[in-house]
C-alpha cells in the first residue's frame, strides 16, 4: 500500500468546519482513498472513501485532488463528538486482502 | 445486528499464563482481521482470513501467537506464554468482501495487560 502523509495534530473549534489534508503523492491510479477515525477508547470506524470524484456522505465529505496526490477529509460543523484521531489510507483494488495500514493519524481536538 | 464482539474486554495476567482473546464477526461477512495497538506502533495488522481460511499472518510477531477461526462466526487470538511487552489493546474486525472499497467493521477491544 502506498504512504500517506498527515500533520500530527489539529484543532477545531465546536460548529466550525474542519478540512483535514492528506498527502498521497505515490498514489496508483487503482488506489481508493479511505478515511477511517478512532473515537477515544474505541475501535476504528469507517468515515468515507473516495476512488477519483468528491464523495459526501452523512459524516463526511471528501475531497480529492485533481491529480488525485492529496485529499481532504471535511467536516462541515464539527461536534465535541467528533474529537478523534482520523487516519487516512490508501487500498488499492486489486488488493484482495482487505487489509488496511495504519499510519499515526491526524488528532483532531475540538474546542468548545 | 450487534457488530463485531469481542471478548473479554479487559484482560489482567501474569508473564507466562496463556491469554485467549475471542472474536465474532458481523454475520455475513467472511473475512476477518486482527490488529494490535500499542503507543509505540500504533495499528498493526497481525493476521486476516478469508472464508476461515488464515491468508497472510505475516504481521503475527512470533510463535508464541496463533490464531484460528474454525468457522464463520468465531475467531481465536492466541498467546502462549505471555509476555508483558504483549500488553496493548487487540481489536478484531470483519469485512462483507474482499473488494478494495469495502468498510471493516471494528470490534471495541480487549485490553491486555500482562504483569
């Protein structure tokens, strides 16, 4: 799997968006871009994942670069809740193991 | 649907003692995966099966570690004899398929702490 690059830490104020970058420079064009986030004393949790063109969902947008090199995970009115470490990672499609590599993540705090 | 279960969530033993860490995946799915966390490595995947089948253990630090999965709703986590530096937190997860986009669902844990 391919490398991404993510800052250590951010913060947020509560109600405030947040855009969480990420950079994939050696990303392939099979690669799908994921986001997954670990909430305090839990287990890592699906957020979005995104192939070429801007996703959005319920959580999340996402949004990627042209030259699909870097990303930007956004949280559009960030909550107390969403105070976690957010990780950001590549899988590429013909990679049949499902297996996910985690990086340190990025730390998001939010202020109220 | 109950998501992934783990148990037990919290685990104390003594260097030596063998620890078994029990896991149930999301009905349906037929792929699972164990991950280990630690402040010093983060994440790291240790073993996966497909269909029961274990596929890639090349993450499983040594012998001392085993895993098994003798059928589609039940995995096992295996240490024997442990250690104190296996002390961390060992999560299970499931997957639908083996498709790059879809979603692992994650079990809440079991903490290991070995004296």
């Amino acid at each position: 799997d391919a490398k991404t690059t993510q800052p250590n830490s951010m913060e947020s104020n509560e109600e405030e968006p947040v855009h969480l970058p990420c950079n994939h420079s050696t990303i392939s064009g099979t690669d799908y871009i994921h986001w997954y986030r670990q909430l305090p004393s839990q287990g890592p949790e699906y957020v979005i994942h995104g192939l070429t063109s801007n996703v959005n969902n319920r959580m999340a947008s996402l949004a990627i670069a042209e030259d699909r090199k870097s990303s930007t995970l956004i949280l559009h009115r960030a909550t107390l809740r969403d105070a976690a470490v957010y990780y950001c990672i590549l899988r590429d499609v013909y990679n049949q193991g499902g297996k996910l590599i985690f990086g340190q993540g990025t730390e998001l705090s939010v202020k109220p | 649907d109950a998501g992934v279960i783990q148990s037990p969530r919290h685990e104390v033993t003594e260097m030596g003692q063998e620890v078994t860490l029990r896991c149930k995946p999301i009905s349906g799915h037929n792929s699972l995966f164990w991950y280990r966390q630690t402040m010093m490595r983060g994440l790291e995947l240790l073993i996966y099966f497909n269909n029961n089948v274990p596929i890639d253990d090349s993450g499983m630090p040594e012998d001392r570690f085993s895993a098994k999965m003798p059928n589609a709703s039940f995995s096992t986590l295996k240490i024997q004899p442990s250690e104190p530096r296996d002390s961390a937190v060992y999560f299970c997860a499931s997957i639908p398929g083996l498709a790059a986009y879809n979603e692992q669902f994650f079990g809440p844990g079991t903490r290991l702490t070995v004296l």
